[in-house]
C-alpha cells in the first residue's frame, strides 16, 4: 500500500465492529489493511479528522476515584486491624483506659499511615 493510496481506501468500520477485533493477535499488515492507514505515512489530515468527527477523540477515560472518606474508611478492613480493635474493646471492657488508649492510638496510626500510603500511590 503507498501513500497515494491512502486516500482511495474507504474507512467503514464502526466502533463496534472494531471493538470485536482481538488486535494484540493481528499482524500489521492486517492491522494497517484493516484501519485503511499506511505504515509510514499515516492518515491524511482530511482523513484523520473525518475519522476524528466519526469515532471521537482518542483519549483514554479515567477511572473516578473513591472519595477520600471512602479510602479513610476502608483502612480499617484489615485483618490485624480487627484484632486491634477488639483488644482495645476489651481493655476497655477492663477499664485499663491507659492500655485502650494506647491500642487505639497504634490502630489509629495505622489507619493513617495506610491512608497516606494510598493517596501517594493513587496521585502517582
């Protein structure tokens, strides 16, 4: 296929029927065959933005992050964390306030360090 051929090559394929394709599977000849493009030179920029206007910008989309309470919250669904708690819950139970205060605030420290932790690996 040479550059001159670009542009009598028609572009027919939907959205959906380009979804179908397992690309990672094709060749590239079949892949440039297949989009009606050429290896080296590419789309035309009248048929890029024709395809522009027909299929949308080609942009990935973002996930929508959780919301920061969300995250907070679900620091405290971990195994050792439900140890902790209960231990603090019996200490209290035993009116060893020192000792509950102590647990609580490890737990409590945990939760925030693990939350940190999160919001650094999600903004990176």
């Amino acid at each position: 296929m040479t550059a001159n051929t670009i542009a009598t090559n028609t572009f027919s394929e939907t959205t959906k029927d380009l979804l179908n394709y397992e690309w990672h599977t094709l060749g590239e000849q079949k892949v440039v065959q297949t989009l009606a493009s050429h290896p080296e030179a590419g789309l035309t920029h009248k048929e890029a933005t024709k395809r522009h206007q027909q299929m949308g910008a080609n942009q990935l989309t973002g996930k929508s992050g959780k919301s920061p309470w969300l995250r907070f919250l679900e620091q405290f669904n971990q195994p050792l964390l439900y140890i902790l708690l209960t231990a603090g819950l019996v200490t209290l139970l035993l009116r060893d306030w020192i000792d509950a205060g102590v647990i609580f605030g490890v737990t409590l420290i945990n939760v925030i360090i693990g939350y940190i932790q999160e919001s650094k690996a999600e903004g990176a």
